[in-house]
C-alpha cells in the first residue's frame, strides 16, 4: 500500500489580496511572498513543509461570501500541540480583536474558530493528548 502523502499546499481564493494580506499577516505575525502572476498571489510557509496561498482571480464566478454549505472547502484547520497553544492563539485573536468562537473541546480534541475577511473558516485545532 502506498504511503499517504501530507499536504503539501492549500490556496484559498480572496476576494480582495491586499486587505486578505494584511489580515492574515496581522494575525501570524509574518510576512507574506507576494507574486504578481497572472493572477495575483500571496503564499507562505506553515511549519516545515505545508504552503499556504491566498488568490485573487481578475475574473471572479461571483461575489457572495464564503460559505461552507457550499460544495467544496468547509474550513481550513491549523494544527497545535496542545490544548495550552489554543488558549494563547485565543488570547491572541482577542486582543488583535479577532471575533472567535472560543475554545470547545471534544473528545477527540480542541478547536479554536474564527474567519477571515472573506468568511472563510478557520481553526486552530489541538488533539486531544
């Protein structure tokens, strides 16, 4: 049987790259490789190996908000060692004023919500140790 592969990046398409930019470095307290291709781009470097990019297409299919009911991405998740590095994103997330779920915990894990400008879901997520 074949090894399953990790992932290696994960785009998810913005409505407005420069606003989507700012937010998201805001709230990792990094800097973002902006690449202005055919279609402008933003990545960066989660952990050792996962790539995360943002989009903005010139020709959007529409302008309603990201909604995880639709077919396609539900919520982006990123990983934390422990239940402890969730109550810090949570204080981080309060005071950069980030509405957030809270933390809920489940017997599998913890997770941590909240969205970008665009609506799209985020987790931090914590396994349960």
């Amino acid at each position: 049987m074949l090894e399953l592969p990790t992932i290696a990046h994960v785009t998810l398409t913005v409505s407005d790259l420069d606003r989507s930019v700012e937010w998201y470095e805001r709230i990792f307290d990094m800097k973002m490789f902006v690449d202005p291709g055919p279609f402008r781009r933003a990545v960066w470097i989660v952990g050792s190996q996962t790539l995360v990019g943002l989009h903005q297409f010139p020709d959007p299919a529409d302008t309603l908000p990201f909604n995880e009911r639709r077919v396609g991405l539900d919520h982006l998740a990123f990983g934390c060692r422990s239940r402890r590095d969730l109550e810090v994103w949570e204080i981080r997330l309060d005071e950069l004023e980030v509405v957030n779920g809270g933390i809920v915990d489940a017997d599998y894990g913890s997770g941590l919500s909240c969205r970008d400008p665009d609506n799209i879901a985020l987790e931090f997520y914590a396994p349960a140790i």
